[in-house]
C-alpha cells in the first residue's frame, strides 16, 4: 500500500517508450467484443472499488466495459483513494458494501475474511485461478481454508535500473550474477560514478532489496517460512543475505554520497540522481521508476534500461507486489466479474493498455504495448513456481511497513554500519517477535 502512491505514474512512463497503442482504451474495450454475444447478465448492476484513479483508472474500466459488453451487465467504478481500508470499512460495517473490491495488499484479505465480510469464490471462479495462476497465488488469496482473492495486477521488483551511457563508459554490460554486479559496480566506481543511488531515507526500499537476495540465496521454501515468521531471522539463511548486501553497503564508494548520503536519499529522489544529474549508474527498484526516470528526461529502453535482478544463490528471484480482487457480496454479477478478470481473456484485454502487468501465466508477453513489459512479463512466466510477493508487505504493519520501524529502521541500521550481519538479523528477530504476537 505504502508503495502505490508511484505506481500510478508508470502508465504515462511505459506509454512514453513510444510503443502505447493507438487506440482509446474505449477502442480497445470494443475490440474485445469479439467474444460470445450472450448477454448473460443483462440488467445486473455491480460495483467495484479499487484505488486506481487517472490513467490507471481509465485503463481498468476499458477492460470493464469489455465485460459489460461480453455479459450486459452495468458496471460502476468507484475509487478508494490510497487508503482502501477507510473506504470500505465504514461501508461493510454499514451493510452498504461493493460488490468486488480490489485490495493493495494480501493482510486485508485475511483482515476482512476474520470479520466474515469476503465471499469464498465460486468453483468457476476457482477453476480460473488453477488454469492460469501457479498454487502460491491461490494460497496467496486464501484465508482459514477458503479461497477469497485472485492477483489481477502485478508489479515488478525484480528489477535493476542502468544509465546506458554510464555503463558504455566504464566500458561494461548488463551482469546476471551478483559477483558479476559487484564487478560491474567496481568497473563504474574506478571510471569516476558512483555505481549505486540507494534510496535509503525511504525504508521499504531497502525491504525490497533484502527480499531479491534472499530469494535467490535461500530459495522459495525458505522465504515462505521467513515471510510467517515459521523459522526466525536469526536463521543462518537470513545472516548470509545479509552478508551479500554488505557487499555494497559496506563500500562507501559504491554509494552516491556514501552511507550517510544514500540514507538521505529517498525514492523517488534516488531515480533523479541517475537520470537527472548523472550523479550515479544504477537504481535498485520496481518497474515504477520508469516513471520517476521519464520525468527526469530518460528515454526508456534508450538511455535508461533495465536487467533482472542478478542470481545469487540458486534461483533468479521474481518479486511481485500486486492488487487481489475480491468478492463483498454473493452475487452472480460479482463472481462473472471476478472470473473475467481471471480469464486470459480478461489478463489480455488489460495487458494491451499501459502500465500493466499480469500475474496470469497463460497471458502472453505479446500481449503488451511496450518493450519493457514483454521482457518483465516474460521473466514472470519463466520464473514459475518460484515467483514470490513482496515479503514485507505479507507482513504486519509494525514490522513490515512502517517508517522509522521494525524491519525498515534496522535496514537502515545496517546500511549506516553493515559489519555485522549477525546483530542485525538479531535485531531483526526482536521486531518480529514484538509484532508476530
């Protein structure tokens, strides 16, 4: 939630590539009316709310009306603003609430289905999810046994921003190991650029990088656990993702500004000093920089391009926040809609306007107006089984999403002093604890 704030901005951004179709997303919703002409619902009314406002909310009522025009059901977007849960927490308590609304972050779904105020999904809207959703998306979705989400909107954190012409004058290209990153950075560092603008003031970036290491170096099973607090973050595995991440922080050359100036730098103000004042060479970020990195006068995929985040340990970790749509009322209308937006027809409908991208493994990356969110989509899909959400925002509040807190604070911490991985996982732990209660 702490971070939607900036993805709306990447509509405009990826539309800038100058790859965004032609078409109105009015157009593009009629074009999908290729699909069975039964009106299965003519006459139902339904309501949904999400937080999307501007171009990403345009963008999601043309794939509305493209169910409207599949079903003849009346569809009403209501917007959220950022703060989704005093929405519809006055609404459900008073009886009132949208037919579907789609949440920020998978703690609400689990929140909302304890007040018994989520619908289980129906067998059609189930069968949906194990045809184009790997399992852990499913579970993602569930709460006590019953299945009440489905991720209809990814984004992409698997990812590490270059300016092109710092790397052609440090003579070096994209690395796919993190012993090739850190080589890389040391051929930048000696050309005379910083190789890395972190953006430390703004803590959950720093959750973020955590959570690519440790994927890659202690493998999906283990982060599952992390993620529950099932093993503690004293555990061996939590101490060497550490460890790695100290191959930069404890390099202050590596920084722009050092530790003390990467721990004053917040997002989206570390983009600017790559793209803007050519002060550094890469931004370890989402596929939401893209927006900051156009304002800054970058041409993606000329002057600023991307890699995936680089190997560790064993696996190429793909790390997805996203929205999960679900049911606030047991109507017929609701579970059409929920099923259309789990469709590869619904996914392919959404991933020919910009800024989008899709959890479902059978929409295809040819699918996407951009270079950018075909080879983002593309490491989606290749990635498999192994594909995980954002550790930090699985977590509580306290410890996963609050400033000057809990995981953010000791993150910090450790980017201030990183020489001992061991004190940091322990104070780490003791936050945890405090907030797994």
């Amino acid at each position: 939630m702490r971070k939607a704030v900036v993805l709306a901005g990447l509509a405009v951004a990826i539309a800038a590539c100058g790859n965004a179709p032609s078409t109105t997303p009015q157009e593009t919703g009629a074009a999908s009316s290729a699909a069975p002409a039964k009106k299965t619902l003519e006459g139902v009314k339904i309501e949904v709310a999400a937080k999307w406002t501007g171009e990403e909310q345009t963008n999601f009522e043309a794939v509305l009306k493209a169910f409207q025009e599949k079903t003849g059901a009346q569809v009403t977007y209501a917007s959220t603003g950022e703060d989704t849960g005093a929405y519809l927490g006055p609404r459900i308590q008073g009886g009132s609430p949208p037919d579907v609304a789609i949440l920020p972050q998978p703690g609400l779904v689990q929140q909302y289905a304890d007040q018994k105020a989520l619908k289980p999904l129906s067998a059609e809207v189930q069968k949906q999810i194990d045809d184009n959703y790997t399992p852990y998306w499913k579970e993602l979705g569930s709460a006590g046994g019953q299945v009440y989400g489905v991720l209809v909107k990814a984004a992409h954190k698997s990812i590490i921003w270059y300016r092109d012409a710092a790397f052609t004058d440090a003579g070096v290209q994209a690395p796919t190991t993190w012993d090739e990153l850190l080589k890389t950075a040391q051929a930048v560092s000696d050309s005379g650029t910083p190789p890395f603008s972190l953006c430390g003031a703004s803590g959950w970036t720093l959750t973020d990088l955590f959570e690519n290491v440790y994927l890659s170096t202690a493998g999906p099973e283990k982060y599952d656990q992390l993620a529950k607090h099932e093993i503690p973050w004293t555990d061996a595995s939590v101490v060497t993702a550490l460890e790695k991440m100290a191959g930069i922080f404890g390099k202050k050359d590596y920084m722009v500004g050092g530790n003390t100036g990467a721990l004053q730098t917040d997002f989206p103000t570390c983009v600017t000093q790559v793209y803007g004042q050519d002060k550094g060479a890469m931004v370890i970020e989402a596929d939401f920089v893209a927006a900051s990195a156009t304002q800054s006068g970058a041409k993606i995929g000329e002057t600023a391009k991307i890699f995936p985040f680089p190997k560790v340990g064993d696996t190429a970790p793909v790390v997805l926040g996203g929205d999960i749509a679900v049911a606030l009322k047991d109507s017929p209308g609701a579970m059409a809609l929920l099923e259309f937006l789990a469709s590869k027809e619904g996914g392919e409908v959404w991933a020919k306007l910009p800024g989008y991208l899709s959890p479902n493994r059978n929409v295809s990356p040819d699918n996407y107006p951009s270079e950018l969110t075909k080879q983002l989509a593309q490491t989606i899909i290749s990635a498999g089984e192994t594909v995980r959400y954002d550790m930090s925002d699985l977590a509580p509040s306290a410890f996963g999403g609050t400033d000057g807190k809990g995981e953010w604070k000791v993150l910090q911490d450790f980017l201030r002093d990183p020489s001992d991985a061991k004190a940091a996982a322990k104070a780490l732990e003791t936050e945890a604890a405090k907030a797994w209660k």
